[in-house]
C-alpha cells in the first residue's frame, strides 16, 4: 500500500526544509528512483546541472538562475544525504572543511600575510594547496580534473604551465603559432588519403584548438566561454534565417544555399 507523506513545514530553515525533503524521498515509501539512485550514479546528474547553471548565469535571467542553482544544490543535499546512510560524512562535515579551507587559504584576509592583487591570491592559494596536500614535489600537471570539459583542461593546463615561465611572451607571439598549426592540417589534407589519415588529421585539429585556447588566455578569456557564446550566436542567427525563408515560403530543408547564404547575410545583419 502507497505510504503518504507529509511535506515538511514550510516554516522550517529552506536549507534544512530541503534536506528533510530529500531524506523523505530517500527513506521506505519515498520515491523509487531517488531511492534507487547512488553516489556513482549521479555523477551525470551534478555535470549536467552544473552546465545548465553556468548557461543560466550566462542568459542574466534571475529567476532561471535560481532555479537551475537549485538544482545544483539539489545535487549537493543527494551525495550527501547518500553518504550520510552509511555513516561517511553529512552536510555539516561538507560545509566544514570548506570553510576551514576558505580560511586557511586565504591567509590575506583572516591572517597577517600579504595579498595586493588577484595573481598574488592565486599564488598564494596555489602554494598553501600544496603544502597541505604533500605536492610540493608533484608533477606540475597531476590533479587536473579528467572529467572537465577539453577546452577548460586546456585552459588549465597552460594556466599551470604559465606559472613556471613555459608560456608565450604576448598574445601576439601565439598568432604565429596558430597559423603553424592550421598549415599542418593544410599538409594532411593535401597530401593524405581520405579516411586513412584521419587519426593524423584529428591530431592537428587538436593543437588548432590548443593553440586557439592559448590565444585566449594570453588575451584573459575563457575559451569555453566564448565558444559558448559562438554557439548562441549562430543558433540566434540559424534561427533568424529559419524565419527569413518561412516569410519567402520555404525553409532550411528545401531552400536551396543561395538562397541560405543570402538569407544568413540578412540575419547576420539583424
């Protein structure tokens, strides 16, 4: 027999309110697939939810980034609901060794260190990390997240290797560089066989993009964010064309690419 529950008073703390409710869920007569649901299991949820939350941030809308960092929270109170079943860790040891991190690496603020700028801070945090995690004589590239997405890793990377002068002298001195790459995905094309140098081909993709990524950070920009914003740009413009040839009477899959081209130079122009 389906067992009723009631929702936690909406008088309680909205932290602890949701934590209650996401117990309930969890627990006998709660809901079957939350209930089903592990640590491991998550793991797509909480990067799904964590990209629909940047994308929120990015659109400004207010009450979509409430939402969608609710969701995120949401994924939060799960692990460690989750983990509190067994006995690891609640929320409280979560919230508690952040903070005692927060302070502790920020030395500039709650201690007599000194900090004058947002390059020193970073520093800073990077050397205190390494003292509390035994690093000092790690390789300089372990601990980067495998799971981030390629062009923040690449960010990363080069941000890391920066700190030890492996970097390029300006913006400008990478330009060269790209233009190297791009003309060694010239060779390949030029010389390879179709379909049977594509592992080659996809190589010097790949240091097109690195190098791109590198361009962006000497210019202090995020590569993941401009392609993201690339990516709005031409679905905005797609979609601008899609309406020109409905006002013509036809559309993308039957207009011919004149007509796209003509159509996408209007739409570029709105």
């Amino acid at each position: 027999m389906h067992q009723m529950h009631t929702p936690p008073d909406s008088s309680l703390p909205a932290i602890d309110r949701l934590r209650k409710i996401v117990n309930i869920l969890r627990s006998p007569g709660g809901c079957p697939w939350d209930i089903e649901q592990t640590q491991q299991s998550l793991i797509p949820n909480i990067l799904e939810e964590a990209y629909e939350a940047a994308d929120a941030i990015r659109s400004g809308n207010i009450e979509h980034m409430r939402e969608e960092l609710g969701d995120l929270l949401l994924q939060v109170v799960m692990q460690c609901e989750i983990a509190s079943e067994s006995g690891e860790f609640i929320m409280e040891d979560v919230a508690h060794d952040v903070s005692e991190k927060l302070v502790r690496r920020h030395p500039h603020v709650f201690g007599d260190s000194k900090a004058e700028d947002s390059e020193a801070v970073l520093n800073q945090w990077e050397n205190i990390k390494k003292s509390e995690k035994g690093h000092a004589e790690k390789r300089l590239l372990d601990g980067i997240p495998g799971g981030m997405p390629s062009l923040m890793k690449a960010g990363k990377i080069q941000k890391k290797v920066e700190k030890v002068g492996f970097d390029w002298p300006s913006a400008e001195d990478v330009i060269p560089k790209i233009r190297e790459e791009i003309s060694e995905v010239e060779e390949v094309l030029q010389n390879g066989n179709p379909g049977t140098d594509d592992a080659a081909l996809g190589e010097e993709l790949g240091d097109v993009l690195f190098a791109v990524t590198n361009l962006a950070r000497k210019l202090g920009m995020e590569s993941e964010t401009l392609l993201a914003a690339a990516n709005e740009k031409f679905v905005r413009r797609f979609n601008k064309l899609e309406d020109l040839l409905e006002e013509q009477g036809t559309n993308a899959h039957d207009a011919e690419v004149p007509e796209m081209e003509i159509a996408w130079e209007k739409a570029k122009s709105h």
